[in-house]
C-alpha cells in the first residue's frame, strides 16, 4: 500500500454527484476495501450512485459505523484552478486535486489505517455515501430499510480536520434549522398616492419582523425554553481565533464569537422581497411583501415545536415551509467523546478543539433517531483551515493526513478500551 | 362647429408620445385654432413634439393661461378594447377612444366653449404640451425660456372632471415627492450560521424602517412642522364616496380617507430587496439590503427639508435619490377658486368637490415659481370615475363634454368680473 498513491488514484475518478458520475469511484473503493481483505459490496438502493458497505467482524462486543462520502463537488469554475483538479499535483506538502479535502481524503486515511492495524480491536462497518453533495435526498429511507445491517455503538462521522487555531477538530454535533417564508398580500398593487389609507404589505411585514426580535434576541415566547446550555465543561474546550474568523467573514465578530456559534439558535433574515426593486423609482403600493426566515436551532429544540410558537405569535402573515431539521448533539462525556479526545491529545500533543455542535446543519439527528445510536461524533479528518473544499484548488497537508491515519489508529485502540 | 365631430377627428390621430407620435396633433389643433380666428404657432423647443401656443389678447388687464396636453398613453393592450382606439365610437351617452377623456376632450371643450364666447372678457393665453404623458421632461426649461411670453394672472390645469360623488372636481394643488433608496450593506453574503456573531444587513434595514413610523405616524423628527393644515371651509368642500373607494382599491378605507389623502404626508415602502428570494430555501446572510421609499409631500413641505432630515435621522444606511418635487396649494380664497368653485355651482346646481391638493403628484409647482403665479387650479374637465384614462375603452359622456363646455363660459366670466 502506497497511502498518497492510492489516495492520488482516487482522487483521479471524477465523482460529481450532481453531474450524475460516482458509479466508477464507488467501485474503486470497494476493489481497494476487497483488495486488503475486507468484505465489501455496493449497495443499490433508491439512489442514483451506489452505497458502499464494508465490514470488519473480529466478533468484539462494540462496533464502530464509519460514514464518509466518495462524491465530489462540482470543480467548476476550472479556470480558477491552478492545475487539472482530477489530475492531483503534489507541491511540497501538499496535495491538490477536487476531493482531496472533503471527503476523499479523510475517507482514505481511515480505511488506511485500519488496514494497517490488521485486525482491529472492536468491528467496523463502513458505509459510503455517493450522494452527500446533493444533499443525501435518499440518506433517510436507506437508513431505514438497511436499520439492522448498520446497527453500531458509534458512528464516526465524514471527517473534522484542523481548526483555525491548529488544533484538531471534534465535533459533536449539529444546529437544526426552520426555513419558513412569511407573506403578506392586499389584493393589488396601488398608486402610492393611497399610501394615507390602505395597507402596505411591506410596511405590515416589517412590523412582523420587528417583532421577532428584541435587542437582538428572539422575541417569539418560548423561544429559549428547550435550549440545552454548554457545560464549563464544553466550554473549555472551545478554541477559535478571532482574528482569523474575523478575517474570513470580512466582518467584527464578539470576544465569545466561538460559544454563540454553537449555543446560540437564531432567526436570520435570508431574503427580503417587495414592490419595485429595478433601477430607479416606481410610486407603487406593493400588494405582496415576502420574507424568508431561517432559524438555527440548537438541542434540545424541535423545528416543530418552533413552528408551532411561530404560527401562534405571528398572525397576520402566511407562513410556508420550506425545511426541518432536527438539532443534534452528543455528550462530551460520551465514549466516543472521550476517545476522540484522548487519543488526539496523544497523537497532536495539545487539547482538541471539541465542539459541542456545528453552527451548520446535518442529517446526524436521522443517524440517531433511525439507528437509536447516541453517540456519534467527527473528528479524524484531514482538512486544514486553507483546504478549500467545495471551492479551486481544494488542497491537503500530506502531514496533516498522516497525522490522522495516526489518530484513526489511536482512537480505535481507546474506544475499545473497556 | 361640429363640436363632437371636431374632437372625433383630433382623437382620430395617434399622438402617443412613448411611441414619438405628436406633430400631427399638434398641427391639427394649431389649425384649428387659426381656422376659428385664434392666433396661434408651433414652438420647437427642446422638446421632440412641438409646443402648440395660442393667444386671443382683447387688451384687458388680466390673462387666463390653459394649459393642456395632446399626447396620449399607449393604448396597448389592444385586445383589451371593444373597438379600434383611435377610430372613436359613438354608444348611447359615450364616445369611446384613446384620449377623448385625457387631455384632448378636456383641451377641446374649453377651446371650443372659447371660440363660441367669440371675445371673451379677459385674455386668454393657451399651451399645449406633447410629452406629458413620458413625464413633461422638458417642461421646467421651456418654462423658464418662454416665461415673458406664459406671463399670466391665473392658470387653468389640464382638467379635473366630476369624481365619484357625482359632483364636479376642482384641484387646487398637488402633493410633493421625495423618492430615496436606502442600501445597508456588508462585505460579503455568508453562509447563515454565521448569523450569531455578524450583522444582517436586512435585519438592519428593518431597524430603520421601524424607526421611521411611530404608530402609523412618521416619526423623522420635524418630519410634521410645516405641514399646512386645513381650514374648515376647504374640509367643507371635501366630498368623497367611501364605498366606490374601496370597490376601486380592494381595500377598507378609514371615514375620514378624503381628509387623509390630501392633508397626510406619507412614508411608504415601494421596494424592498435582500438576499434570496426565489423559489424555496437558501440559508444566507445577505451583503445587501435595500428600501425604496417615497414620501408624499404636502404644502409647505419642502423635500430638499426632508431629506435633510431623513439624513440626520437615519445614520446606518446609504441614501441615494431618485425624486424631488415640491407640493403646491393654490388658496381656497384664490379669486381663480371662487370663479371655479361659483361657475360650477351655477352650471351644476350642486357644490363642487374642491381639493386642495390632489394626492399625487405633478408639476403645478414649477409652474408656480417660473411664473410667478399662484392661482394654478385645475377644473372645467370631461371625465367621469368610469373614463378608464391610460387604459382601455377610454370614454367620456357627451353630455358631459357639453356641461364642461358651459362650464368654461361661466368660469370665464366669473374670472373676468373685478
């Protein structure tokens, strides 16, 4: 086994999900997984690219799930890219090709090190995904009907690399979301010169808005009620560098910017739409004003739940829904928490970044409600903070991904610690 | 003097400024003029369309100055009418075609009404305008290049004819215009779970919005000052029928809606624009959001005061401006109103509708500055609330536009009385 080689191989196949390719790096992948004496097959089920299941039974009493994606983004525009993005190039210590980062790399360096360990101390199943970059649309209904042939004690997630501050990554979590469009209509546009006398819709939804928010908290009663609040625990382990967020988002952000991103539920205002919006003036009275609204949740909310109290306080507007996803988050105290832990201490040398849920929303909560699995957490990852994944010249350390084969090695070894 | 047959013959003409038609009007109705013993020319000014000036100087001391327009609105969608715009029909009570209510019935009975006085008591100065329906965008410098020649003690506007009480209009104003965009922007648009540690600018935008109303009130601070209240004889003149009101705008409308329409100034939201708006979910935090707002202005708001204000007011947003006209109110006690105001009774039988300003807007206050007139008033007009002007089967009732005719006589006569 030549670990970059390999990986460089495939890099090579083009597994653009969303231009319909992945048949051909889904077969790769189970070769290689057959290849070093693992019992692998492709499984299909309503999804366009193929799963590939893969298993490790050395008859232990836990079992780790690995999940990890072998589609890509879009490489477009090429232009930007300094080199083929299906051809990887190697510069210093640096890979760079579509996928290296997100998620090929993080995919390999695992099954890597888990074949160089032989026979691992607990079993592993393997199952990779060929449709994450388009949103896993059938993810649900395949963890239903295969709920027995992915049972597991944990599930180790696509793949966490490196944070701003150099540390490895954990993360335990994610935040859920409420996507709702709130409209108000008259019955038609007017000549503005009713504005004494009738109702404008934008001024209506304004109001609503305004509602929603009180110095810059939610103000919808019951908001707040479920939030699960970080422990002294799980707030020391945050980390994050100010100034480098503060770089990337070309904004200030708080000196507590790390905990309000993952304690925090919010309602952003994502879209706003009303009258005349051309070059120019137009002296109309719109009839329609519309907003879309998404809401960050974080555990122990429910979107439903959510919903409900949207739909109770605002009364004078519709409200259509356009996504639900439940929050997750698994306990630092957790096995799989603390392995992850530990055994990047030992690999890094320094404490790890571990947060308790991502700002951003996954279907985690579907792995743990359908596979009544309560411990599922990503770490071992190669990315770094530069990688660029899903943008030109998507790039890894080659340290960086050695470094996780060593921690994918050290974690096993502590999850199946007693 | 055929005098439906005369207008049924200018109507017959296509004068649709949009499309650059007008020199064939013009010419016709300076040839008529001069064919009925009016002195009267073509003025090329900067304008495409001529001006049509005309002049009956009996040597008395003072000088009525009409202004009227001949272009018409495009009269498309032409399917939308029972016959052909320009070949005018004759049904029952009605003539049915483009413009025969705005201007060139209005244009045609006062001319015709003056050419049967034979010498009228005062001197009476006419202008016709091609372009105003594209917004007379050359009216302010022709006014300014011709004022010796325009110099006159009262000017009859293009023509206000009976409103939905049946009663004959009279206007004596208009409302002024302060149109601005409001843009609050960020660097960048961001993925929406950053939203708990950087600023929104739409949920910004909304901030100002909200901080520009009070309880339906604008709350721009001096926003109200110079406001020109009512006095109880121009409230008496008020008249108004709520209930076609509200058939007309698909809206309630509160008791008082005529008061409010002439004496509020108003704040309204034309546009508003922010980060996604098409069809279902995209969660981002938009780099950009904007307002269109147009105030409506009243007598002795001035909106170059108001904008000032706005800008003291409003710190976070930029302000870019689309619109600036004044408002303008010619007085009750003007001896221009009571002619009209007593002609009609005379004519009518019934009081008249008078309102002090109209609640749009136009250029009655360029008119007023340039020439140093303030007794600008509009009356002696042939459309009813069912003329459908700038839309389809445009129509008048003949009787009507013979009313207007005798309207005209006796508000000359009025006028010329010391």
């Amino acid at each position: 086994m030549n670990s970059i080689q390999d990986l460089i191989e495939f890099a090579r196949i083009d597994t653009t999900s969303a231009k319909g390719r992945g048949e051909e790096g889904a077969k790769f992948i189970k070769d290689y997984m057959e290849s070093h004496g693992i019992e692998a097959r492709l499984i299909r089920h309503r999804s366009k690219n193929p799963y590939v299941y893969g298993e490790i039974n050395v008859g232990a009493s836990k079992t780790l799930l690995i999940y990890n994606h072998y589609d890509v983004q879009p490489a477009e525009p090429l232009e930007k890219w300094n080199s083929d993005p299906f051809q990887p190039v190697i510069e210093g210590d640096k890979i760079i090709g579509r996928g290296v980062g997100d998620d090929k790399g993080s995919l390999m360096a695992r099954l890597q090190a888990i074949i160089e360990m032989g026979r691992p101390p607990l079993n592993v199943k393997f199952i990779y995904e060929g449709e994450e970059e388009i949103g896993s649309p059938n993810i649900d209904s395949f963890l239903n009907d295969y709920r027995d042939l992915l049972r597991s004690d944990y599930v180790l997630w696509e793949g966490a690399g490196k944070g701003p501050s150099g540390a490895p990554s954990i993360v335990l979590g994610v935040k859920g979301l409420l996507y709702v469009e709130l409209t108000v209509r008259t019955p038609k546009d007017l000549h503005s010169m009713y504005a004494p006398i009738v109702t404008n819709p934008a001024w209506e939804l304004v109001k609503i808005l305004t509602s929603l928010k009180a110095e810059d908290k939610v103000a919808i009663p019951g908001f707040y009620d479920k939030v699960r609040h970080l422990s002294d625990e799980e707030i020391m382990f945050l980390k994050g560098d100010r100034k480098s967020m503060e770089s990337a988002l070309g904004q200030e952000v708080p000196n507590d910017f790390q905990r309000k991103l993952v304690e925090e539920p919010t309602c952003n205002i994502a879209g706003l739409l009303s009258g005349y919006t051309g070059e120019g003036s137009k002296t109309v009275i719109p009839s329609y004003a519309m907003a879309k609204l998404d809401f960050r949740l974080v555990p122990d909310q429910d979107p439903e739940e959510i919903l409900s109290l949207l739909q109770t306080y605002v009364k004078n507007a519709e409200i259509k829904v356009w996504g639900k996803v439940r929050p997750y988050r698994t306990s630092i105290k957790s096995k799989i928490a603390r392995s992850l832990i530990e055994s990047a201490k030992e690999v890094y040398g320094v404490s790890p970044e571990v947060i308790p849920n991502s700002p951003g929303t996954g279907p985690m909560e579907s792995f743990a409600r359908i596979l009544q699995n309560n411990q599922i957490a990503d770490g071992v990852g190669v990315e770094h903070p530069g990688s660029n994944i899903h943008s030109f010249n998507e790039n890894i350390h080659i340290s960086d991904y050695h470094m996780s084969r060593e921690w994918m090695k050290s974690f096993i070894k502590h999850l199946a610690q007693p």
